[in-house]
C-alpha cells in the first residue's frame, strides 16, 4: 500500500504512535505526505473497520481508507484538530453516510451485544434494518455520535474500539494501555450513560 512507501521512505528516527498532534503539526508546517501518511497509517485498520461497518463492501471499504486519505492531506490544513482519532472516525462516519446516501442504501447496526455477551444491559441501540427510513437512521447516528462526545474519554475511547470497530478486550487494552480490568470498567460505564443520554 502506497502509505507504507510513504514511511519507508522518510528518513530520520520514527515518531512516537501516541502523539498525533506531533505529525499534524509538522505535517501543516511541512506539508510533507510521508508524514501524514505515517500517522495515517496507524489509523488505517481502525478506519477501514469503520468504512465497512457501513459500506458492507470489502473494496468499497478500501476505496474509502484511501479516499479519506486524500481528503486528509486539505482537510488537516484547514481545521485545527485537537483529538485525531475521534476527529477522524467522524469525517469516515461522514464519508460513509455520504455515499450511502448516493447509493440510495443504508448501513447496518453498530452498537450491538456481538462479543460483548457478558455485558448485562440490552444494546444501547439498535439500528434500522435496510428498510427503516434513511433519514431517522441518520438521526439516530447522529444522535449516538453527539453522545459518545459527551462521555469521558476513557470511556469514548473504549466505546469506540469495541462497539465500533470491533475490537475485542484484549485489542482494545493493547491499543488504549489500560489493563482489562479498567477496559471492563470503562465498557460499561460508558454504555449505561450513553444508553442514557440517547434516551433523553
């Protein structure tokens, strides 16, 4: 993949996986595509996850994690981004419901039990089947993105990897640094108060 040409060939010591806003600083200063293509390299699973919860389509989902990677390249030197990985998974959530919308389709559920069984609380929600309507689909999305916003970041963090994308405890531990305990933890704090604020 033409992202990883980008990192083999940039020269100079590897920057640390944690710190996004050191690429985009330098990426805004630079313009250098090695650079936001080593940081959106670390990204890219997650993006694709996202791409094909809606989109169902292996290559489809694929176009789309370089799609979104061409947008980055104006988009990061426009808006001032704070928090790249949740920034970035809405501009893909976006991404997704735009062409959605021109293929007159829908997306599939995300937030549902799947691998996470020992949770005791129903889903958070459930979304519209192919033939609900396109735009309460859209409220509803739209609705569960504006509260995952409101919840602290461990517990956004976490939301995200395991629901979302899809990660299982052991994945989303090694990508967060928190031992599984605290993943738990986080897991179902944040899905009793989303699950709250989305009844509202």
């Amino acid at each position: 993949m033409f992202l990883k040409l980008f990192r083999k060939s940039r020269p100079g010591p590897e920057r640390s996986r944690n710190d996004p806003a050191d690429y985009i600083t330098t990426y805004r200063t630079t313009g250098d595509l090695a650079v936001l293509g080593e940081l959106y390299e670390q990204y890219m699973d997650l993006v694709y996850a996202v791409c094909f919860n809606y989109l169902r389509d292996e290559d489809e989902a694929k176009d789309a994690v370089m799609n979104l990677f061409e947008q980055l390249v104006t988009d990061l030197r426009k808006h001032d981004v704070q928090q790249f990985g949740p920034w970035l998974h809405s501009v893909a959530r976006n991404y997704c419901l735009m062409q959605l919308r021109k293929k007159q389709a829908h997306p599939k559920a995300t937030l549902v039990n799947g691998n996470g069984a020992d949770l005791d609380d129903e889903p958070v929600m459930r979304l519209p089947a192919d033939d609900e309507d396109r735009a309460e689909l859209e409220e509803d999305l739209t609705l569960m993105e504006t509260c995952l916003q409101t919840l602290p970041s461990e517990q956004q963090t976490c939301l995200r990897l395991f629901y979302l994308e899809r990660k299982t405890y052991t994945e989303v531990a090694d990508l967060t640094g928190y031992d599984l305990k605290q993943v738990k933890s986080y897991l179902q704090n944040g899905r009793r108060k989303l699950k709250i604020c989305m009844s509202k």
